[in-house]
C-alpha cells in the first residue's frame, strides 16, 4: 500500500491505525472502572461483541504480531507490569458470549501464569526487567522517540503513520472550515497521537553488567548482628536519610522529609507536640486533637505535610500542617469514624494515596488519603491489631494481629496469612518487608515478636515446588489456631530464619532501599544491625 499510495493531500503512510490510542487504553480496560463506562460509551452505549473484546492474550499478541495484519498494531500499557486487577472480571460485567458460544469473563492467561493474573504481572515484569530486554531497549526507542520516528530512517524501518498523528504537522488554527477542524480534532484525540521526537541519533545500547547487591533476607542464615546503639526509651520506628540511622522512642514518630523533628504524644495534658531531633527543643504544642481522649498512635505523609491521629475514642483524624506568620498549626481536615475501640495503630501511604488503621476491636480499615473516605474494612482479625506496613513499592499491606501475621494486596485482597507462633503470647509487635526488585522470584518479610524473635519469611505461589515441599512441615507454613475468613489463598509464606538475639519484644523493623542490612530495634532500647559479613554465601 505505501508504495503505490496516490495521494496528493494525504502522504504516504505504512499504518491505518496507530499504536497508543485512547481506544486501545479502553480496549484493554474494560473490566475496570471507569473505563468500563467510557468503553460502552465509545461503542454508542455497550460493549462491543463479544469475539471483538480482549479476552486472551495469546489471541490479542497473535493479531498485533501477525505479520499479515498491519491493522493491529497495538502495544502494551502500563498495567500488563503492575495491575492484575485488570484482568479479572471483578464487577461481573455482561460481556457476552463468543460464536463459539463461550461466556467472555475473566482474561484467559497463558500457561506459563499457572491461572494466576498476579503472576502474570510478576513474570511480564521480570521479562521487561530481563538483560534481553535491557539489550533490546534502544531499538524500540529509536522507533518511538528517537530517529526512526521520522523521515527516511522512519520508511526504511517501516515506521510511518498517518500524518495526523504527528506533532506539528496540522496547523489547527489556520482550519477555517469548523466542521473540518471538529473532524481533525476527533481524529487527533480518538485516532492517537505518535510522542516528540527526542532525539535525532540513534539511542545506545543499555548496559547489562549490572550488578545487584546480595540480598541479606535471602541470606538470612549467614546473617550475623552487632548492636549499634543502646537508649533508655523503646525503639518504635528506625529511619535511614542521609546515610545516617534515626530512631524513635515510645511514643514518637519522626518527621519527614528531613527528619530534623518528631512528633510526640501521650502527655498527661493529652497534647501532642513537635520536638527538634538533634535537641529535643519544643516547637510547638497541639491540645484537645481528640477532645477528652488520650491519643494512641501517628502516622504521618512521606511529604510530611498531613498528619494522621488515632484516639481511645476510636476516631483516625487527619490534620494538615499549615502555618499562622511564625506559629505551626494543625488543621482539621476530617474525622474518619468507623472502628468502635482505640485505634492501635496508623501507616500513611502517599504513593498509594492510602491511609490504613488498625484497632482494638480487631479491625483493618483502608480509607482513601485523597479523598478522605472509607475504602474497605478487611476480614475480622482473632486479635488486636498491633502492627501495620505498607510496601510503598508494590502497595502490599502487612498486618500483624495477635500471632497472626498477613500480606494483602493495596486494594484489600489476602494474598498469604501465617501463625507465626504456638504460644499466643508471643506476639506481633512490628511487621516490615522489603522494597527491591518486586518482580523477582521471592518477596521477603520481617516479623518481629514479643519473646524478642525476628522472623524473616518468604512468599512463594502455591503451584510452586518450594510451596508443596513445605505444605505439611511444622513450623514454616501454620501453627494453627485461630484464622482469618478468607477465601483460598494464592501465596505461601515459608518461615526462613528465626533470629534471636535480642532479649526484648522487637518494637520497630527497617529495611533500608540500599539492602545491605536489616534493622531491628526492641523496648529496652537496643538497636541491632544484622548485614552479611563475608562473601562465602554467594555461590549457595
């Protein structure tokens, strides 16, 4: 077709159609409101039929990749590497029934995802981060943004698209006829639009030498420890800035983003104040933040600009830090009621727009940072709620109630539940997990309990081997006891190492990004590093 087009008004071009279009976007969506909507919408107010969905991705990569079919040339979005909700017919939408006479549902997954659309997003992910891919990067850039996006480069690499869809190439203030420029603009916005051309040479190769460090969780058990710091208050939150490791005593948080202040609470007076890190100098006092109720926990943004309360009264407010000429204040922005005792514990999560609180009436709500409304209460725990983590990477919540330790997705599904304990004294005071390459085999996770045990745990897919070997081995699946009502569960986790060096119950876990050592802190005081010391576990 490009050779014998014959156009004087339209140039020559390989595609009809085009790779990234609101179309496409909705095509692959559908499932997922509010695209739903908006795809019904596209389609004069319902679904297209049903054989025209996306409904495999094996017959979905067949038509784009088909040689002999230069109408589909749809790439990928975002959500294949980070969103197996996509792909799940969760609202029970009506999406018909092929020729063949099969209900369109949930996407079918190839064999390779084992039926499950989280390991479908876990294995694409691991492709794109592959050294194949790395290698093979600067060709599609040179394609997309770079030099074969345009001129003769462009038709060589048969690379051209209809001129619409490139920027600058239509003047729309110079269209008089308005029927016309309604026309073109439709085409523009619905048709799809090629990116800016960045550059003009062709892109390098991406180096594949990389070189990660050990992780000290996979490691665990040649992990040793060394104590690194001894105070005369509990440990309830380690931080790493600056290269530098930073505590908090009971009943503290640090403030982000540089951490020079704390917050702290539970003065007789019921106030909470802002203290210097370095001097412990009063910046400033806050009353009645719960009326005549004693607050219980904190948590506050990553920015450090929204602050999060929980009270005896059972109430999570969220407060902003706002400032009067020189005087700090705290604005009420809303009370959040739903829990029916003392709020226990709090986790802001601003990447995920996410606030999470736990209470003594053994319960888990998700509410929405944003918006400030209820997003979802998870199943009942056994116990109190006494500790929470979100994975700002992957969005995983971790809870820890009573024994009871559990990983849930960021939208509330339990991913894997474990007892970590026959005794039921032995609880959970501190919960962390780590946030590194989180398309890799294995997610890892730290428990720490009230004996002065820290748990490292692995999670692993159910099909998996690993999984099946461990099944009906005491103590790395369950201990029994009391549980959570849940449905099936798609993950394991697989006890890895106890450590037990500390003589009393750990009260805060860190992680730090660099993974050269794991942190842990209990409520004499003491501060332990635990890192790899040689490189003898390398080969393992």
């Amino acid at each position: 077709r490009y050779e014998s087009w014959d156009d004087p008004d339209v140039p020559k071009f390989h595609y009809g159609s085009h790779y990234s279009s609101a179309g496409i976007v909705l095509f692959y969506l559908l499932r997922l409101p509010p695209f739903s909507m908006e795809n019904q919408k596209l389609q004069g107010g319902q679904f297209d039929h049903a054989d025209r969905l996306f409904n495999s991705v094996k017959d979905t990569w067949t038509s784009a990749a088909g040689k002999s079919n230069t109408s589909d040339v749809k790439e990928l979005i975002p959500e294949f590497y980070y969103l197996p909700e996509f792909l799940e017919n969760r609202f029970n939408l009506d999406l018909g029934e092929k020729q063949s006479g099969e209900k369109v549902g949930d996407v079918v997954l190839p064999p390779w995802a084992k039926g499950s659309t989280r390991e479908f997003i876990r294995k694409h992910r691991e492709a794109l981060e592959s050294d194949y891919v790395s290698e093979n990067l600067h060709h599609w850039i040179d394609l997309i943004f770079g030099y074969k996006q345009r001129g003769k480069a462009a038709e060589d690499a048969v690379n051209v698209f209809y001129h619409y869809t490139y920027e600058g190439n239509v003047d729309i203030d110079a269209v008089s006829d308005p029927t016309m420029k309604a026309s073109i603009l439709a085409q523009i916005n619905h048709f799809g639009q090629t990116p800016k051309q960045l550059f003009q040479k062709a892109h390098p190769q991406r180096r594949t030498d990389r070189k990660i460090p050990p992780h000290p969780l996979r490691y665990s058990t040649y992990l040793t420890h060394q104590e690194i710091r001894k105070t005369a208050s509990s440990v309830s939150q380690i931080v790493t800035y600056n290269d530098k490791i930073l505590i908090a005593a009971s009943n503290s948080l640090l403030k982000p983003v540089a951490y020079s202040e704390y917050i702290s609470w539970g003065f007789p007076d019921r106030s909470l104040r802002i203290l210097t890190y370095d001097q412990d100098r009063l910046q400033s006092t806050h009353e009645n933040l719960h009326g005549g109720s004693q607050i219980q926990c904190t948590g506050v943004s990553h920015d450090g600009n929204i602050l999060t309360t929980g009270g005896d009264d059972g109430v999570v407010a969220v407060w902003r830090f706002v400032k009067d000429g020189i005087r700090r204040l705290l604005r009420m922005e809303k009370a959040l009621c739903a829990h029916t005792a003392k709020i226990t514990c709090i986790y802001v999560s601003q990447p995920y727009s996410l606030i999470v609180s736990g209470s003594d009436d053994c319960s888990v709500i998700l509410w929405d940072l944003t918006g400030l409304v209820f997003v979802k209460q998870l199943p009942r725990f056994p116990a109190s709620v006494s500790a929470l983590h979100v994975n700002n990477l992957n969005g995983e919540i971790l809870t820890g109630a009573g024994v009871l330790f559990a990983v849930w997705s960021v939208n509330g599904d339990c991913l894997a539940v474990v007892n970590t304990s026959q005794l039921p004294s032995d609880l959970i005071l501190s919960v962390a997990s780590t946030t590194h390459s989180d398309w890799q085999d294995t997610n890892w996770y730290v428990t720490g309990h009230q004996s002065g045990a820290v748990k490292v745990w692995k999670m692993v897919h159910c099909t998996s081997d690993e999984a099946a070997n461990n099944k009906n081995k005491s103590p790395t699946t369950t201990y029994g006891g009391p549980g959570l009502d849940v449905q099936t569960l798609e993950y394991r986790l697989i006890l890895q190492k106890v450590l037990k060096s500390h003589k009393h119950p750990v009260t805060a876990l860190c992680i730090p990004p660099d993974l050269k050592q794991l942190l842990s802190g209990d409520a004499n005081g003491h501060l332990f590093s635990w890192s790899l010391k040689d490189d003898s576990f390398k080969g393992s």
